[in-house]
C-alpha cells in the first residue's frame, strides 16, 4: 500500500501534488511519504503482535536521517552493514541498542566503533570474523554480543543477485558446521552468544523459502538451547513488494489485490511464520528494508527531449541510471506513470537516461501515453535500493529527497552541488 494517488487528473503524495514539489525544488527529485513508511512499519509490527519481536530495518534500502528518525518514533530497531550507517542511525535519534551489525567485512575500526557503541547484536558471517572480534573486545575490555549468521542453504528463488542463502554464496556460516562452532565460541573471552541469524534473500513473493528455511533452522536452535542462553533469532529481512503495478490497484484495494495475485502480504507471512517461531520462547528479529521503504518513494524525472527514429519512440529524461540503477543492474520494473494524467493514445516507449551507455535505460517498448518536452514522469516504488545505490557516474549531482508528511514537506536531502563533487580532488603539484 502506499499514498501515491491520482487526484483530478494530477498525481499526489499524500495531501500534496507533486508538480508543486517538482516546480519547488526541481528535477530529478526523489520523494517519500512518510505515512507509507509508518503504515508498512505498523502492518508488519502488528501481524506479529504474538511474538516478542523487534523489527530492525535495514538501512540500507534507504538510509537518509529523515527516513530513519520517521522509523525511530516507531520504536524501530536497525540492520546496520557499516559504520557509517551505524552513524547515521545515531544521528537520526535511533537506539544504538537497538541495532545489529551484519556483513562480511566488517573492519577493526567497525567493529571499535559498534563496540563503544553499544550495539545489539554482530551478526557474524566468518570464524576469521569471530576471532577479530574476541581480539578486539579483549583490547577495549569489553564482551561483543554475539549471532552467527547460519547460511540454511535453501534456495528463496529470486534474482541470482539478490540470493543469498544458498553455499554459492559469500554469506554466513554453512548449517553443519554451526553447532560445533557455538561449542567453540562459548569458550572465547570477550564473546558472548546471543542469538542466531539468518537472511536468504530479497524481493521474495512467495512465503514458502521463508518457512522453510526456517523448518529447517529449528532443529539446530533448539539443539543450540540446550546448552547456550540465546536470546533471539533472527529472521533477515527479504520481504518483496508489488512493483508492478503499483499505481493501478488503488490504496483502498492494495493488500487485497497484492493477496489474490498470491503475492506476499504481512499476514500470511505472520500466518505461517509465527506458530513455528513462538514454541522457542525467544525475541525474534527482523530485518525488512524494502518491505518499508519500496513503496514509499517515486523519483520524478522531467522529460527533456522526444526522439522517434522510425524503429523506436525514446523518451530522454533527465534521471538516469546513476540515480536510480535497478533497471539497469536488475533489469528490474519500475512502474512509470505521467504526473498529470493523459488522453491519447499509448506508444510503445523506451525511457532513457542522457548517460553513454544503452544500459542507461528505465524501461523499453512500455506503452506509456504521449509526453513532450517539459513533461515529467514519476518512476515508483524508488523509496528503497535507489537514492542509496546513486553514485555521481558522468560528474552528475544527486538529486535532492523530500518527505512528506500530510500537506507538508520538509527538504530532507539537499540537492547536491555540481562543484561540491570534485571539491576534495587536487592538481598534481609535478
Ligand atoms: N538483512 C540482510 C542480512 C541483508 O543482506 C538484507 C539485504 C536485508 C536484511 C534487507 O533485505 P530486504 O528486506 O530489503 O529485502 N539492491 C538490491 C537489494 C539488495 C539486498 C541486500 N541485502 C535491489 O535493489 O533489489
């Protein structure tokens, strides 16, 4: 569900148009409503009402201060995958206690700084890992809370990129080894055992990957219990969302549409996943980015120039594959719809990006309606993996990122400023 909707012709985020927005502070923009974000937050939070449960968003699907301190009211916890988004949570008002730390390679300087922190949890992803971590500790007198990351090997049928819990993969610790590793660790100093965590992947539609690899993780935490104190287990994150499309189904319509296309909703995820989960008496984790934040962001992009060649009908717009890759990296689908509604006939369009390369493309042979020069077309659910996968490829500003919250907005990312991206760099003196 989100708050993204037609209004007399005129897209709107919440109470506000987004041609105000634009016309206020330019193109490209990105966009979020922050009502999006707490509806999705309070969704899941309530589907698992039966269990003792903290919900850790991951930061990185989008990491900008004003998204995380909307989910620190929540009370939200944090999936944290670096320093600097340990630092971001911080200076967004969110709990440092509330965080843990995953990915596999975690620096000395990291693992100080979570350290003197405070953090909830490392989620450790190598025995080398745990060895640096015990060193480090040691030095700053200090126990690091622990949780092996297990790798159940199950496969969650997703995109070859975003899989992750398989043995091809880089990620965690592989399932027959964990039980004897916990023995281990139980014996290192500066280690204590908190729980165990797993993530399989992203985008996931289907509940069946999640159930079971979690069937399968249940044997080895129960055996773990018995001679550990674990507090938690951590599900991951991976919860997908509906890209396609994300406008037409209406907000009123939105989880019922999502449940009969057998896409997966909050509930039956709850559903399935809560009686299997309560029996072990522990607080269960979560670590949803996307789920939150996909839908509560578009970026709007204005369109800069109609070319037809005869084989083809482009539209070149001034966003590109540097603000928002998923297209390009993914082939993945955004939905593109006109910021005011059109009349006329569809044509089958590829939206490009100016960059130099025919990967710079949002989508190809669509059919979208007629636009012009000026125009402006909104990419949807743009609120997670796209502002923070952007990079300044073609010496190209980021956009700036606004919230919105009922009728008002708030600037939450400045537009960046051409000369500020070569401002550390320097001639060379010879
Ligand atoms: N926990 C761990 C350990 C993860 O690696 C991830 C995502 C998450 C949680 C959150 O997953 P989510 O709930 O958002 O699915 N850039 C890609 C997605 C990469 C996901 C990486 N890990 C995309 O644009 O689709």
């Amino acid at each position: 569900m989100h708050h993204f909707r037609y209004a007399k012709g005129q897209l709107y985020c919440e109470d506000v148009p987004v041609s105000e927005l634009v016309s206020q502070h330019g193109s490209p923009l990105y966009i979020y409503s922050s009502k999006t974000l707490v509806d999705h937050y309070s969704r899941l939070d309530h589907a698992l009402s039966d269990l003792d449960h903290l919900i850790c968003y991951a930061v990185k699907a989008n990491s900008n201060l004003g998204i995380l301190n909307t989910l620190a009211k929540q009370g939200s916890g944090y999936d944290t995958v670096s320093e600097g988004e340990l630092m971001r949570v911080q200076s967004a008002g969110g709990r440092m206690d509330q965080c843990v730390f995953a990915g596999v390679g975690k620096t000395e300087q990291e693992i100080e700084f979570a350290l003197r922190k405070g953090i909830y949890s490392f989620n450790v992803e190598s025995i080398p890992e745990l060895e640096r971590i015990d060193r480090i500790a040691g030095r700053l007198k200090k126990i690091a809370p622990i949780s092996v990351r297990v790798n159940p090997n199950v496969d969650a049928k997703t995109h070859a990129k975003i899989t992750t819990g398989t043995y091809e993969n880089k990620f965690g610790i592989a399932f027959e080894e964990v039980e004897a590793l916990y023995a281990r660790i139980a014996r290192m100093k500066h280690l204590e055992i908190k729980g165990v965590q797993m993530h399989i992947g992203s985008q996931l539609t289907q509940v069946k990957p999640f159930v079971d690899a979690v069937r399968k993780m249940l044997p080895l935490i129960k055996r773990l219990q018995a001679s550990h104190d674990l507090k938690f287990f951590s599900i991951g994150g991976g919860l997908g969302i509906v890209y396609d499309p994300a406008l037409a189904s209406g907000t009123a319509k939105w989880w019922k549409s999502s449940e009969a296309k057998g896409i997966l909703t909050p509930e039956t995820y709850a559903q399935k996943l809560v009686p299997l989960l309560k029996p072990l008496g522990l607080r269960i984790l979560l670590e949803p980015g996307r789920f939150i934040a996909g839908n509560a962001g578009i970026l709007v992009t204005r369109v800069e120039y109609v070319k037809n060649t005869g084989q083809k009908h482009f539209v070149i717009v001034d966003a590109a594959m540097n603000d928002l890759i998923r297209p390009s990296f993914y082939e993945a689908f955004h939905e593109i719809v006109p910021l005011k509604r059109k009349r006329g006939k569809s044509i089958a369009t590829d939206v490009v990006g100016p960059i130099c390369e025919s990967g710079d493309t949002f989508c190809k042979n669509r059919l979208l309606p007629p636009v012009k020069e000026g125009d402006h077309l909104a990419l949807l659910s743009a609120g997670a993996y796209a502002f923070t996968m952007a990079s300044n490829y073609n010496t190209r500003p980021m956009p700036a990122e606004v919230l919105v919250q009922g009728a008002e907005h708030v600037v939450i990312r400045k537009r960046q400023q051409t000369r500020s991206l070569f401002r550390g760099e320097s001639l060379p003196e010879w």
